[in-house]
C-alpha cells in the first residue's frame, strides 16, 4: 500500500537488524496503534528513535509540550527524551516505528554523523517535507523496504547505507521543514500544555500548585481541576513522574550516586525520592540501577 503516494506501507511487517542494547541496531515496526492503548505517561528510551505518522491526524507530546501531526510528519526522538504519542478516538493510526543504534565511527566521519544527529536536538525535532524534497526523503525509507524483501548477504549493510542517506536528507532539507504546530484547543486546554512543558523544563526547581497559579494567572483550584482533566494526574504526581523519569534516565546512563540523583531530579531527600520512584515503579531506584530498568 502507498500511503499519501508516498510512503510504502504494510501492516506488521518488520525489520530488524540485532537488538537493543547493541551498539549497532536497527527495528523497523510498520503498524497501526489505537486510543485504546494510548501511553498513560511519557517515557524514554536509551536508543534514538523515528515516529513517522502516516493517517489524518496525531499529536505527540515531548517533554510536556503537544504538537499536532499529520500524515509524513517525521518525529526525531533523542536517547533520553521524554515523550508520547497521542492517538485520537475511532479507527486505528498508521505509522512507522524506527528505532536505531549506531556505533562511533571513525574520526573522518565521525563529525558529518555529529551533523546529521543534529536533527534530533531542536527545541521541536519534527520534520514536514512538500514536493520533491518530500520524495526524496521518503525515497530512502521505500528503498529499505524493498531491500528487505529480497534479503541476502549485504542487505544488512544495504539497510545501513539507505537508512544513513535517510537521516542524510533530512538533515540536508532542514532549511525545507515547513512544520508548525497547529493545535486546535480551548485556551485552558492550551494553557495546561504550557504548564506541562514549563514543569518539564523547571522539574529541578521548587514547583508548586500555587507558584505555577501565579506564573500562570489561573487560580489555584480551577488550575488543579483542569490539570487533572487534560492530562489525567493531579498536579503532585504529575510533577513527582516527571521528576522520576528524568532520574530514571541518569540511573541507567551514569554512575552518580543516588542520594546525589535524588536532589538534581528535583526532590527534597531521598527518602522523598525513594518513596516516589516506589509509588510510581513498584521497585527501588537501587534494584532499578541494578536490573538496568528492566
């Protein structure tokens, strides 16, 4: 099936090359997701990973903020970046799901692949291409998929090479990215997405239902109420989930001590912390560390 005379698409068909957790590793996941199994909080990875949305309509929330996607918008997750996908109501979404690993590469190469990852670190890393540079990014992504159809010796290397012009393109069409976030909420709906981005931004600091009532100018029981319809969690544990996440990610990528992850994630103690991660995980942040997050 082409998608938007674009994209090649085929229900639960898979690539994968090695597995996470490996240097080197790519998984290819064309499928279709729901409403009904919506993530009920952003989470992480440790690898990078591509959201390509291929139906009418999505949105896709990254560290608290919403954008509003449509079909061929290209969504660049970054190892360690909080997000979700956001399915609306009715009939399941396409999409592709690609989730990638690549080793360090020789010096004389090493500074392009620094420029192409780039593409991961804007403030809003999604991509919107028209006409023919739509094509031609898209192009690459089709390759792989006939590749893979016709596997033998070099396709993994084949894949590697397409996937590597993919991420190429992208990042030689930058300047043609004509996304911009077009959401069609209410004004609280839109304020409380403020909020949410503004916690993730600020989750170190003292953050309060009353010091966010007055950065905000919205009263503190109407702020409480509307939080809690929008995002589904009360304020507190919005707050204190953000706050594990992000310790979550320092648990698994360094070796600082904990007592030490407890106060830069943003809690009081760690006593605090312990009980948080407990509510939130069901296990300690020690067994967590030590289980690798599994």
């Amino acid at each position: 099936m082409l998608i938007d005379n674009t994209v090649i698409y085929e229900e639960k068909y898979m690539i994968e090359i090695n597995k996470p957790g490996n240097s080197f590793f790519y998984f290819f996941d064309w499928d279709e997701r729901s409403y009904a199994i919506n993530m009920e909080f952003q989470h992480f990875h440790q690898f990078y990973e591509l959201c390509i949305f291929l139906d009418d309509h999505a949105g896709h929330l990254i560290n608290g903020a919403w954008h509003d996607l449509r079909c061929c918008d290209i969504v660049a997750i970054r190892p360690s970046l909080l997000h979700k996908t956001s399915y609306p109501e009715g009939a399941p979404n396409k999409r592709l799901i690609i989730n990638f690993s690549l080793p360090i590469l020789p010096p004389c190469l090493e500074s392009c692949m620094k420029s192409v990852y780039s593409i991961f670190d804007g403030d809003v890393p999604i991509y919107r291409f028209e006409g023919r540079y739509k094509k031609a990014v898209f192009e690459k992504l089709n390759d792989i998929f006939y590749l893979s159809q016709e596997p033998n010796e070099l396709s993994n290397l084949a894949i590697h090479h397409k996937f590597t012009e993919f991420l190429s393109q992208i990042y030689l069409y930058r300047d043609k990215n004509v996304y911009t976030d077009q959401a069609g909420f209410d004004n609280i709906t839109n304020k409380i997405y403020s909020i949410t981005s503004y916690i993730h931004n600020r989750y170190t600091e003292d953050i309060s239902l009353a010091s966010l009532s007055k950065e905000f100018y919205v009263s503190s029981y109407y702020l409480s109420h509307q939080f809690k319809r929008v995002t589904g969690f009360t304020l507190t544990d919005y707050i204190s989930m953000t706050r594990v996440r992000n310790a979550q990610t320092l648990l698994l990528s360094t070796d600082t001590p904990i007592t030490d992850i407890a106060l830069q994630s943003g809690f009081k103690s760690f006593s605090q912390f312990n009980r948080a991660f407990n509510k939130f995980l069901q296990m300690s942040p020690s067994r967590f560390r030590r289980e690798g997050g599994k």
